[in-house]
C-alpha cells in the first residue's frame, strides 16, 4: 500500500500558516524596510501601499507563474466574480457603558455622547477614521477617531446639552445648599432674589467662598453685607479677605482639579481657617525662639 498525499487538517493548517507568514515577511523585508522615517502615520501606509503594488511588486516576474501579476491580472479579470453590492463590515465593535459625565471609552481616549445616555449600556463601532456610538438602533454619536492615548474627544452639541442640563439640576441644589448655612444666609438669598442680577451666579461664588475659608468667616461677611444693604458675592468677598488682612492671616488656595469636569462632583470636607492660623502661629513662635 502507498502512503497517502493527502494532507490532513492539522498539515493543511500548517500549510496555509506558513504561506500566510511569508507574505508577511515579503512585505516587511521589501516594502517596508528601510522606511521607518518616511512611514509617520497611517496614510504614508496608504500611499506606500499603492506605489509599491503598481511600482514594484505587480510589475515584477512571480517566481511561481513566470508572469507579471500585473499581466496575469488582465488574462484572468473577466472570470474574476464581482464584489458584493454591500460593503464587507470590518467595524471594531465593542459593549461600552456611558459614564456619568456622558463619556464612552475606546482605545485609550474619552469620546463624548449626548448627556441622556449617561449610566446607559450603548454599542461602540470604529472603522479606522470614525468612532460611532449607536443606542437602540441609532446612531447617537459621531467622531473622528483619534490614534492618540489620554485624549478627550467632545462634540460642541454635547457639551452644551450637557451644560444646560446642569444647569437645570444644579440650580436647585445650589440654592439648598446655600439656605442650609443658616438663617443669615437665608435672609441674604431673598434680598438677592429681588436684584436684576442672575442669583445662581452669585449663590455658586458664595459656596465657593465656603469651600475655601469655611462656613464662619463667609457668613460673618454675609452679615456685614446685610448690614451695608449691598448683595453682591464679589462685596461678601472684599469683606472676607479685608478681615484677614487685618488679622494678618494668609488666604488658602482654591483646589483645581487637572479634569475640569470633575470639579462639580468632589465631596470636600468643610475648611477650618485656623489650622492656617495655627500653622502661622507656630512658624512666628519658632522664629522668635
């Protein structure tokens, strides 16, 4: 009996796999070698691609055949069977879960969506120019894919939906959390109601203020400004930082965050002034000593 020719699925794999990987090698060891400065970005790729097809390896004599590619292709063209009418899908598809802040991530990069999908479960499909968000059969989201690492993509439509959104829910929790420093600050928030002038503006300053040097020393110089009729943030802070110059006291630095869009959602503990104090206290004492 003669041994059989022919292969079995494990050979055959085997097989192709190694015709694979030489194609491989052909392209890197003559397309590409030597071009590493010219090759910068994906299109030199593209247009590599095309020199060398036409330029050299299609003009060439196949090793196999004994004929040009470029001549074999003109005796075997009109056999060649047409493309599908459908372009072939070769989309990245990925799951991706909408942050809080109307993010989707991809690739090293933040992509932004419209604020309503935030918490929401949405497919991400990218081609190698385009990023696109789809929710429930939409297309939600639209942009140009980035092949950098950390950056932040956003379209202008979605940063003001998003801020308009905001606005509409914070307004509400800014104006609580300022009646809730006391009755005197209850008192200042009516009166500023009565003024021409945009109240959330001038509650969010206040808080700020808060943030910074603490609930006492803002709503003592919310009382001064009661006292003097004049309802302005800007006033209630001349008056802080008046004080504390006249207690020869050093003004904290306000915390800024390196991601702007984070600086509504951190949770401080409430400042005390006096462990500035304190530490200056200390520092004259050493001195003296």
């Amino acid at each position: 009996m003669f041994a059989s020719h022919r292969r079995n699925p494990v050979q055959s794999a085997v097989f192709g796999k190694g015709v694979v990987e030489a194609k491989v090698r052909y392209v890197k060891r003559n397309a590409l070698q030597g071009r590493d400065e010219e090759l910068t970005c994906w299109e030199d790729y593209g247009r590599l691609a095309i020199y060398w097809r036409d330029e050299v390896a299609n003009v060439r004599v196949h090793e196999t055949t004994k004929e040009r590619p470029v001549d074999r292709f003109q005796k075997e063209q009109s056999l060649l069977r047409p493309l599908p009418a459908a372009p072939f899908d070769t989309d990245e598809m990925a799951s991706v879960i909408v942050n809080s802040h109307a993010r989707v991530n991809f690739d090293g990069n933040r992509y932004s969506v419209p604020p309503d999908l935030a918490g929401k479960t949405a497919l991400l499909r990218a081609n190698a120019s385009e990023v696109r968000v789809m929710y429930q059969g939409r297309q939600c989201a639209c942009h140009l894919r980035s092949y950098e690492r950390g950056q932040l993509i956003r379209h202008p439509d979605h940063h003001l939906e998003a801020l308009k959104m905001r606005r509409r829910v914070r307004a509400t929790e800014i104006e609580n959390q300022f009646d809730a420093l006391g009755e005197e600050a209850r008192r200042f928030h009516l009166e500023l109601r009565r003024r021409p002038v945009k109240t959330s503006v001038h509650l969010r300053r206040l808080l700020m203020l808060v943030r910074v040097y603490g609930r006492q020393d803002v709503v003592a110089a919310i009382v001064r400004a009661h006292e003097y009729q004049t309802y302005d943030a800007a006033y209630v802070e001349t008056i802080l930082l008046q004080e504390r110059r006249r207690r020869e006291l050093p003004s904290p630095i306000s915390p800024r965050p390196k991601r702007q869009e984070l600086i509504e959602e951190i949770d401080l503990k409430e400042p005390d002034p006096g462990v500035y104090d304190r530490l200056c206290d200390h520092g004259e004492q050493e001195e003296t000593q």
